[in-house]
C-alpha cells in the first residue's frame, strides 16, 4: 500500500480505478481507512461476484468441468495410506462432486472400501454411503457421482444396492428426469440434491422365441468384461513384492459379473470401455462414459487434441493417475482440462502445484463444483485442437505487477525469510509461462519487489494465474510459502490483494501480496 503513497498520488490511483462508485467513496478516507478499504473483499484480485453461482447451469452435464476425486477413501499413500470416512468429508467440503469408491467383498457380507492388493486400511461400504448422504450437499446443491470401481461379487453387489437404495433414499437417481435440457443428458440444475452411481450396467437385448438362451449369455459376456484401464491400474499398484503372473503368460481379464439390483442404478453415468473416437462417435450412448488413465489420455490429447475435444462435447469422460503412482502423487490436470474432459479425477490428499490448479479453477462459480466449459471446447461450429500454437489472431496481452508483500509466514526457526514472488499461467501449451521477481533479503514483513511482467495468452478463457511466494534458501533452492490461483477469468484489473494460501489450500490471512493486473 505504501507504494501507492510514495509513487503515484491518490487522485491518480482514483483515476486508475475503473470501478465507478470508488471516487467519492475514497475520497473522504483516513489513510487507515484506505489500507483497510485495499486489504478488504472488495479489493481482491479475484473477482467477488464470481463467489456465487453465476453460470449458466442449463447446459448438458459434458459441457461442465466436474471436480472429481480419485481413491477418495485415502489420506495417504496408496500402499499403506489409511483409509478414511472423513476423507469423503474433506472432499465434499472442497466442493468435490465425483467421488471414488473401490469396493471389494468383506466378511459377513459386508462389502469394504480399500485399494485392492495393498496394505491400506479397510472402511465398510455402508458407512460411506452414509457419510456421502450426510455431506453431499453441504455446500454445493449440485449432483454428486459415486463412481465405483466395482471388484465385488453378485451377492454383495446386491447389498451395495440395498445400502445406496436405503441410505441415500430419494437423493439416489433411480430414473431417467423429463428434463428440457438441450442435448441428451440433463443439466445441473436438473439434477440438484441428486446422487448419480457410475458403475458397469447389464446391457439389455429386445429378445424373440429362438434367440432368448443366446440373448443372456451375451449379456452376460459383455458384463463381465473388466475395463481394461481399471485392471492395469490395480496390478500397477501391487508392491514388487506382491504375486504377479508368470512371464509369457496369457493376460486374463478379471471377470465381474454386475448384479441387477446394482445395474438398475445405474442412469445417465454407464461406464463403458474405450476403443477408439470413431468407434464412440458410432457407437456409444449419451449416457455411457469412460475411463482412461492418464498416459493413454495423454497419448490421445496429443495425436488427435480436436478429436477429444469433439468427443468430450458428447459424451463424459473420465481421467485418473496411473496405477505406478504409489505415493499418490498428481499430474497436471491442465493438460486434460484443454481437451474438455469432464472428470478429471485427482488425489485430493495430495499437496502441491496440481491441487493448487484443481482449487483455483474450481473456486470459481461460488465453489458448486461444476464450471461450464468455455466456448472453445463446447463450439460444434468452431474447431479447437490445444495442441496447435496459434488460436486468436490477437492474443490477450496481460500486465502483472508484482509490487509488495505483506506478512508472510515464517518458518519455525523464526529466521526472517529471504522471499521472491514466482507467477506462473497455465493453460494451452503456449500459454503456459512462468517469470520470477527478485529475491528481497531479509524481510517478511513488507518485501518490495515493483516487478512487471508481460504474458501473451492466446486462450485466457482456458488459462490460470498461480502465484507463488518462496523462499530463497540457497544458490539454487527454495522453500515453499504460500501461494494463490486464480482463473483469468476471475482475474479484476487494478490495483489488487492476493490472499495467500498454505500447502493445503487454507487461508494464511494475513499474508498477501500487492499487484497491479491490466489485460487487453
């Protein structure tokens, strides 16, 4: 704030402001009043309005990014990590709206929830269900989707089907809506405090007098039939010490059968295997969707990014972390989120740089969990490949002045910290850039930078702002501070505050950092 005092004169910060009413509300302020009125809401660099729900929530489910979990049942790794109902909790109170449940036969015909082959703790089936119906909606009245990696057999599936009929009761979708949404699945708004199951259904044939016997054995065939992804990443995630087939040996597919009571669950959320986009756009079903891990959705994004654009505009499709990633760690969901992929599924108990991307984009539209998806990804009449350089014949320019800081957090050795401010923008491959202030020695309390950096974003409507403070600990190493993401579309111009965040995403008031945001 002091910046402003000593560079520029307030009459000129006032004719900087483009908001309408500040002049006269400014003009009469104390200097306190003025720090205090710069270090409010009103001030912050993330637009204020877009902490309600403010989109257009009419629009198909594909249209929307989903916040999605993967292993949502664990709080650490995925070895040994404990499994937990308040991890379930956690989520849904981060507005996560796609959960994951790995169910597998327990004793007493009770199902459990663990990551198969592994050491992690075991939690009852019915018990998170309950947790579910308890939290659901707790802070989003959207719809939330149970997707189960379903490795139970015929008679446990039954009780799974009794526990979400009688926990959830009429929270559980059992029926298709007669909803007006344009496009063949229904909306958001369509199906507030509902609770949708994704799961493998029983695929069900017109039958005649000579072919009744064929008709359910091929049913049955296809039932069986494990998705071949969900396979590789169970067996990815076996310990070196755990049994695996002989070398040499003919891969055999896990066979589960899907039990009626479970499969009549399932409505607009079928799960079903992926073969190729040509053979999705001929054959698959509006309410049929997807699952893929994330080195053949990479693969895929890649060699045919229009494509997978186009497909996603249909169809809901489902990315999660491959199997090999045992510590739980993240990709960049970025990278799928350019595609248009709905749910891309993420280790929540996991810190860092992809959650602190998965936070800042899902902050937006009041925290419900789903964001509509920008024109470029939703256009039948416009074609977006992400990994293509040119998009706009002119590019948004965006001005960041890292000015100062504001009491930031120390570490436990009470040392003053020697800070530098590091933005970064992520979206489309050429829109993702990073620049770095100075490191100012010495100071927590008010460190000084008056750095300016220039971005060209060709596709802002897809891109993120992340700003993040470290610490300079050596010639070539830092420790994290805090750090703030922010879509740029929720960016405001002008003279701003930047809350920071911890590693966990919660508030560190007051820490925060003073900029100037222009964009044109």
């Amino acid at each position: 704030i002091l910046y402003i005092v000593r560079k520029i004169k307030v009459t000129e910060f006032l004719q900087l402001e483009y908001e309408r009413n500040t002049f006269t509300f400014i003009r009469s302020m104390t200097f306190e009043g003025f720090l205090r009125y710069m270090e409010s809401k009103d001030c912050c660099v993330f637009d204020q309005a877009h902490t309600s729900v403010y989109q257009d929530m009419d629009q198909s489910l594909p249209s929307y990014f989903i916040s999605s979990s993967h292993n949502t049942y664990l709080t650490g790794d995925q070895l040994v990590g404990k499994s937990h109902l308040f991890a379930y909790v956690s989520a849904l109170r981060k507005g996560c709206r796609c959960l994951e449940i790995d169910c597998w036969d327990g004793p007493d015909m009770e199902p459990v929830v663990y990551h198969g082959y592994t050491l992690t703790t075991k939690i009852l089936f019915k018990d998170v269900i309950t947790t579910v119906e308890q939290h659901a909606f707790e802070v989003s009245a959207y719809p939330v989707i149970l997707s189960l990696e379903n490795h139970c057999s015929k008679e446990q599936q039954e009780v799974m089907a009794q526990y979400l009929i009688s926990i959830l009761g009429d929270k559980l979708l059992t029926a298709p809506l007669d909803h007006s949404t344009t496009g063949d699945l229904p909306s958001p708004n369509d199906l507030k405090y509902k609770i949708l199951i994704k799961n493998k259904k029983l695929k069900r044939e017109t039958k005649t007098e000579d072919a009744e016997g064929a008709e359910e054995s091929a049913d049955e065939g296809e039932d069986e039939e494990e998705d071949e992804d969900e396979e590789d990443e169970d067996q990815q995630s076996k310990p070196k010490f755990w049994p695996t087939r002989k070398a040499g040996s003919k891969k055999k597919k896990k066979k589960v059968v899907v039990a009626e009571a479970l499969s009549d669950l399932v409505i607009y959320t079928r799960s079903v295997k992926f073969v190729s986009f040509s053979h999705s756009k001929d054959n698959q079903n509006c309410y049929e969707n997807t699952s893929m891990a994330e080195k053949k959705a990479r693969k895929l994004a890649k060699a045919s990014g229009l494509d997978f654009v186009q497909h996603n505009q249909k169809f809901l499709s489902r990315i999660y972390p491959a199997g090999s990633r045992t510590s739980s760690s993240n990709f960049n969901p970025q990278e799928f989120w350019n595609v248009g992929s709905q749910l891309v599924a993420l280790n929540f108990q996991s810190l860092g740089l992809p959650m602190d991307l998965n936070d800042g984009r899902f902050q937006d539209n009041g925290g419900c969990g789903y964001i509509l998806k920008p024109v470029v990804l939703t256009s039948s009449q416009r074609s977006f490949d992400p990994s293509c350089s040119q998009h706009s014949l002119k590019p948004t320019h965006l001005l960041l002045k890292v000015i100062s800081g504001s009491n930031l957090p120390v570490p436990r050795s009470g040392k003053a910290l020697d800070p530098f401010v590091r933005v970064e923008t992520h979206g489309i491959a050429c829109d993702s850039h990073r620049r770095c202030t100075s490191t100012v020695k010495n100071n927590s309390l008010g460190p000084y930078w008056d750095a300016d950096m220039n971005f060209s974003i060709s596709v802002p409507e897809l891109c993120l702002i992340r700003f993040c403070v470290k610490d300079q600990t050596g010639l070539l190493s830092s420790e994290f501070v805090g750090q703030y993401t922010v879509p740029f579309t929720s960016l405001k111009k002008g003279y701003r505050w930047v809350p920071l965040r911890s590693r966990d995403g919660c508030s560190l008031d007051p820490a925060s950092l003073f900029v100037f945001v222009w964009y044109s």
